[in-house]
C-alpha cells in the first residue's frame, strides 16, 4: 500500500512539473573584443542608442512540454551605447574631445529574439541580435546594418544564466562588428 501511495504522489508530480512554466530574466551587457589601436578623432564623437522593442526577448518551449519566458532586466540601449564608447576609446578615440560639429553614430537595436522550435523531443533554438547604424560625419553619411544570429539545441529547458550567456555573445559579436567596420573607422577619424 505504501508503494501504491508512493508511486501516486510522483506520478502527479511528475505531471505537474511536465507542464510547467517558468520566467527567464537576463541582463544584456555586450562587452567589447578590439584591438587596442592609436586611432585619434578630430570632432567629438556623439553615440546614440534607441529601439521600439520591449523587454521581451522571446520564449522557450521545449520537446517535454517545459516553457519559459525570456525578459531583459536592463535597459539594453544604455548597455549597447556604454559597449561601443568603450570599444571606441579602447580603438584609441576620445568621444567627448574634439571640435564640432560632432560625428553623430546612432544605432538602434532593431531585433533581440530568442524562438524554439521542437523537433521530436529536442528543442531548436534560434537567437538574433541585430543593429542598424547611422554615422553623419565629415559632410557623410553611411548607413549599416550588423546582426549576428546563432542556433543551439537542446533537450531539456537550459539555465538562465546559459541563455543570458548566449545571448550576450551575440550582442557583443554584434557590437563589435560595428567598431571594426572599416568605413565607420575611416569617418570617424
């Protein structure tokens, strides 16, 4: 009888918890991979960051009915902005010395997602991070985009701090093809 009851009482849990749903919340903080260069600028160096996305990332929904929901805590055009004046003065810039008028980078972020897909009882998961780039400097413009996309798969839901990880390497390969395109180098010198 003890076994009976036993076996019940994982039965139903096993049950409950095969169906449940979860919150991820993660903070993006691109971090910066140049080369420390002895470039200068002659005008002051004006970044900008905005985005008309909200702080939903996207959702996890796994093969064995596992499901979470992906958050940033942060505000990420603060992050991305703080990411790249760090990236330019690591180049050698000095943003904020220089004559004006300034050169004018604004970047917004135009995609942050993280969607699954199951396929059997593994879990298909496609993360993007993308930015599109407007520099005004020396009487030009240029404009760019840079996105970095990545696909892992999984059986189980992963972790918090591994989606926050992933995610983070994205925007930071992201970031860093911005400071080393060639052209906005050259404006910005």
């Amino acid at each position: 009888m003890l076994n009976k009851s036993l076996f019940l009482t994982l039965s139903l849990s096993a049950l409950l918890l095969a169906g449940c749903s979860t919150t991820h919340y993660i903070s993006i903080a691109p971090q910066t991979n140049v080369t420390n260069e002895s470039l200068t600028n002659d005008r002051v160096i004006e970044v900008s960051t905005s985005t008309k996305l909200t702080n939903s990332v996207g959702s996890i929904k796994t093969g064995i009915k596992e499901r979470a929901d992906i958050f940033t805590t942060n505000d990420v055009t603060q992050s991305v902005k703080d990411s790249v004046l760090s990236g330019l003065r690591e180049l050698g810039f000095t943003p904020d010395q220089g004559v004006m008028p300034a050169a004018d980078l604004n970047i917004e972020i135009t995609k942050m997602s993280y969607t699954t897909k199951v396929e059997t009882l593994k879990t298909v998961a496609t993360l993007e991070f993308e930015l599109k780039t407007t520099l005004a400097a020396k009487g030009q413009t240029y404009k760019a985009n840079y996105g970095s996309q990545k696909v892992k798969e999984y059986g189980t839901m992963p972790y918090q701090k591994d989606v926050e990880a992933d995610m983070n390497d994205l925007a930071s390969q992201t970031v860093n093809r911005l400071l080393l395109d060639p052209n906005i180098l050259t404006l910005l010198k």
